[in-house]
C-alpha cells in the first residue's frame, strides 16, 4: 500500500508534523506561489495549513487526491470551504486551540493603547525620558464593548471585568443567560458604538460584518474611544479608521488583522502612537500553536486511517462520537439507500427515509446522509461522501422527506424504511441490524423478506405458483449463474410475492428479459452492492 501525503504549506509546530508522520509522507513547502500549489496539489491526500495559505477552488479543483484540508487555527475564510464541500473534502479546524491566545492578544492591546507601551518603548530606546508625553488612562471603570460574545469575546470579557470593566456586548446569536453569566449588558450595536470607551471585535468576516466599522459609525463612537480588531480583517473599513486616528477623532486603534495580508503599504502604518499594529499574532503563543497543530493533525490522521474528524465545519451536525455509536446504522442505511437508487432507477426525484421502532429516539441527520450517500453511489461512485452526499442530491432536485415512527418495528434497535421514486417507479426497502452490526433486508416493495446484503442480487415479482423457483433456478443455470441463497416473502398463499436470490456471479445481459417471460413473474430487478 501506498503511503498517504500530507502538504504542509505554512508554519506549524513539531508536535503536528510528528503526529501526521505516523500514518503519512509530510512535505513542509511554505510561501508556496499559488501557481505552484496548483501544480503540486494533486499529489496529496491532505493539505494542513494557517492563514498564510489560500486554498482558492482552483487549489481545491486541482487537488483530485485530497480528503481533508484542515487549517490549524479557527478562521477558515483563507479556504473556500464551498468549493471544498462540492468536491467532498472534509474541512476541520480547531475551534478552541489559540482561543486564549487571541483573547490575551486582544487584552494586550488594550493596555497597549491605554499606556501608550508601543511609543514609550521606541521613545526609551530612542535616548529619551518623556514621562509626561505618556500619560496614560486606567481601564478600571471604563466600558468596554464587546463585538461577538463567542469563545473568544467570552474570555476577553472575563478578563476584563476582573479588571473593574464594565462590560457591554452585541452579539445578536447569543441568550441573555449566557450575557448574564459573562456579567455583560446585551445591546444593540448603535448603542454600543455610543457608549464604549473600548471596542473589542470578537467575530467573524461575513457579508454582515464586512465594514461594520466605518466612516459612519466612527461618527457615532465617542472621541476618546480605542478600537481593537484581533478578529478579521475587512470588518473596519481601514482607510475611515485610518482617516478618524488621522484627524485624532478617536483615541486609538489596535489592529492585529487587516483587508489584505501582509498589509504592505497602508495609511495605517503612517500613524503616530495613537495607533499600535502587530501583524496577525493572536494565534502566535508557543501553547496556542502546539494545541492547534496537535488538534489538526490528529484529525488529519484520524480522516486519513477512514475514521471520523472532530470539528469538520463542512460535515453539519455530523460529530465523531455520534458518528461511531451510528456506524451500523449508518452502514444499513448506505445499504438501503444504495438499493432503493438502483430499484428505483437512475433518476430519483424523492426519497422518504423513516426512522421506526428505538431508531426513531436518533438523530435522524446522519441517517439521511448515509441514505443519500448510498442512493448516489451508482452515479457518483467515491465522488460521493458524507461531506457532500446532501449537496449532491440537491443539485440532483431530489426532494428528502424524513419521518419517524417509533412504534412501528418488530427489531430491537428499530429499522429502517426508504422509499425511492424514480424513473423505474416507487420502490421501498426496509432493514434493521441484527446484533449489533449484521444487516438484514427485511422488506422489498412491502414483502416480507429476511436476508442479508449480497453483492450481486435478483428480485422477481410473481404469482405464488408451484414450478416457478424451479424455472428461474434452471435458466439461471443456463447462464452459469450460481445462487448462494433464495428467499420467497408473500402476503398471502398463491397471491402476489417476491423472490430473493443472492448470486456469486453478475447477471449476463439480456438474461433479465428472460427472466420476465417465465409464466408468472411479473417483474425482476438487479442491485449490485460490490
Ligand atoms: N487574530 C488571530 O490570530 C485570531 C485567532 C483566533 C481567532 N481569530 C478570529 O476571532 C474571531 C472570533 O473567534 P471565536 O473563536 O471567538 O469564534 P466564535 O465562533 O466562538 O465566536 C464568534 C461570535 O460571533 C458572533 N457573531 C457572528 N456574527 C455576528 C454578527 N454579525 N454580529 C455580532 N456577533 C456575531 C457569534 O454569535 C459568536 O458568538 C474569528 O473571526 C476568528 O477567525 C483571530
Ligand atoms: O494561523 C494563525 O496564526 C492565525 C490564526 C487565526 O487567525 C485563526 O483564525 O485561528
């Protein structure tokens, strides 16, 4: 077997490089021009990265072999986790690794502009002793504003009322109990804006947040407030804040992270000492880059050895732990969803997946992927996945009813209905586990039947007729086709009913014509699980 690779394309700590070498060939290659990314990409299983690189959809395109990008920081805006998606990769991250980190980072700022350290350092350095150019001013009783009351605006928060702040916060997907807990006053941004004598932005780039800082509402905040950005870049228009600490129509800014990385020439960095600029270190403490590179690796191992990520952004509600208790059901599900998309034919417009009996307390979510999953596996092959089996099926058009009935099951541990239609008609299959992990096919078309998943399978619809197991057992012999196992489900004596034959061998063209022709079959289908 081949070893997996792993492209590394930006700085990360030993403890991860380690970690991924356990399972796979890493190449660190940092400063990569994008053009070359492009051109080695598609040599790797994996790209594991900061903010340095951009993982643009003609990286992603280009990268045929990739099965995980994972960035070892929080922010994945450098990755088009959409285009990622679209091609099922799994994207993970990790959400708590450098929180720390960027709250002290963002802390650090606000003491920084409070007491002027950046200025009076240079100035000490300098040859001079200007005590009184640097009088500063006490956090203790000031208002600090919070923007995002995430992991991040939390600590920060917590830090800061330790100091005697008082705190406000927008954030407008957080409870009031969560605020409260926090000690912050929930309110809006406008008001925020007006009473902060420190603003502190703790939450992500989006078209909403893009410029949420700008000429306008500079003119609101008042003209001692100092602005710290440890979040994104592009969420204060830079050339306003730039304009207001210019024209001193505030008291200071403290950025971290601006629009175009590295910032290069800028007004910014023509500002006196009101203004203090590090270039994105939030995340650069030696714990926060050895708990994120850790976190990410082993994610990046865990995906590579076929076992589930922990944070994926792009796997909705899909977490590890509920992945592994589901895995057989998951299993039965792909089973299921593979057979019902071959009964029902190539075009599927809706699939109704109901969870019955004790798999009706479950999560349904992870079920329906594993459904669609398998429903798509004729088309799409291993181009289908967990990460994009839904995506995939809604670009198809196919509608997704999902129902539950927990008291409908004669298996503990509940079963499983799917019903397809499609351009072969409306089909149905049921199954349930039996143990733990061994599937069973517990009903075709509403007949039932008891039988276990074969590679190669042939169902008929017939009258219940003497002679007829016989006929199909002969003209399968005809063709050299061995059957390992059949099965007879009906409703009634000598009424309608299904056969269930699981083969060693394909079926040969044609032969399913002639299978229809033998008196009393009224139809015959093949599915193919291999
Ligand atoms: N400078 C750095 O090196 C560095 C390091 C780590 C994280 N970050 C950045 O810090 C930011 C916050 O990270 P986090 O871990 O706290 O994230 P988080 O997801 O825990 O918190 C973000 C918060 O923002 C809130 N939010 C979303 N949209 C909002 C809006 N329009 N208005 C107000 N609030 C909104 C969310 O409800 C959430 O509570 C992210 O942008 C992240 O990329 C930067
Ligand atoms: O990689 C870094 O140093 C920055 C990370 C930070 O911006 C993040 O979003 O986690």
């Amino acid at each position: 077997m081949t070893m997996a690779k792993v492209l590394v394309s930006d700085p990360i700590d030993q403890a991860g490089i380690e970690i991924l070498s356990q399972v796979a060939q890493v190449d660190v290659e940092t400063k990569l021009p994008l053009e070359e990314l492009v051109k080695i990409i598609p040599e790797y299983d994996a790209l594991m990265l900061r903010s340095g690189t951009k993982v643009t959809k003609e990286v992603i395109e280009a990268g045929k072999s990739l099965k995980i990008i994972g960035r070892a920081g929080v922010g994945v805006d450098n990755i088009d986790v959409a285009a990622a998606t679209r091609q099922g990769i799994v994207v993970v991250n990790s959400p708590e690794g450098n929180t720390i980190a960027a709250a002290e980072h963002a802390l650090a700022m606000i003491l920084s502009l409070s007491r002027q350290i950046p200025a009076a350092n240079q100035s000490v350095k300098a040859g001079k002793w200007e005590r009184k150019k640097f009088i500063g001013n006490e956090v203790y009783k000031k208002t600090l504003g919070v923007v995002g009351l995430g992991k991040i605006g939390a600590h920060v928060a917590t830090v800061a009322r330790a100091m005697g702040m008082k705190l406000i916060a927008y954030d407008p997907f957080v409870s009031n109990e969560r605020a409260e807990r926090l000690h912050c006053r929930l309110v809006d941004l406008d008001l925020l804006f007006q009473e902060s004598d420190y603003i502190t932005l703790h939450i992500p780039k989006t078209t909403e947040t893009a410029n949420l800082i700008n000429a306008e509402s500079l003119a609101t905040m008042k003209p001692t407030v100092r602005i710290v950005n440890c979040a994104r870049g592009g969420i204060i228009d830079e050339s306003a804040i730039a304009e207001a600490l210019k024209e001193n129509k505030i008291g200071g800014a403290a950025l971290d992270v601006y629009a175009n990385e590295p910032l290069g020439e800028s007004p910014l960095t023509e500002l006196g000492p009101n203004t203090v600029l590090t270039p994105h270190l939030g995340a650069s403490t030696e714990e926060a880059q050895v708990n994120v590179a850790v976190d990410v690796a082993e994610q990046i191992r865990d995906v590579l050895l076929g076992l589930p990520a922990r944070s994926a952004v792009n796997i909705p509600g899909l977490n590890p732990d509920v992945m592994e208790k589901m895995r057989p059901y998951l299993s039965l599900a792909e089973t299921l969803g593979n057979m019902v998309g071959q009964l029902a034919g190539g075009r599927i417009e809706q699939l109704t997946v109901r969870l019955q009996g004790e798999l009706a307390s479950q999560d349904s979510q992870p079920i329906v992927i594993g459904a669609l999953k398998g429903l798509l596996s004729q088309a799409l092959r291993e181009r289908v996945n967990y990460v994009n089996a839904s995506i995939e099926a809604e670009e198809r058009g196919i509608r997704v009813i999902e129902t539950k009935d927990a008291s409908d099951s004669d298996y503990s541990g509940g079963s499983l209905y799917l019903e397809a239609e499609g351009s072969k008609g409306k089909h149905s299959v049921m199954g349930a586990l039996l143990g733990d992990s061994e599937i069973r096919i517990t009903n075709l078309d509403d007949f039932p039947i008891n039988v276990p998943p074969a590679g190669y399978m042939l169902f008929t619809l017939h009258r219940d007729m003497p002679g007829i197991i016989g006929n199909i057992g002969s003209l399968l012999g005809s063709y050299n086709v061995n059957i390992a196992s059949m099965q007879v489900g009906r409703k009634i004596v000598r009424g309608d009913a299904v056969m269930v034959l699981s083969l060693d061998d394909p079926l040969p063209e044609g032969i399913l014509d002639e299978i229809t022709k033998v008196s009393g079959i009224t139809d015959a289908y093949t599915v193919k699980l291999s």
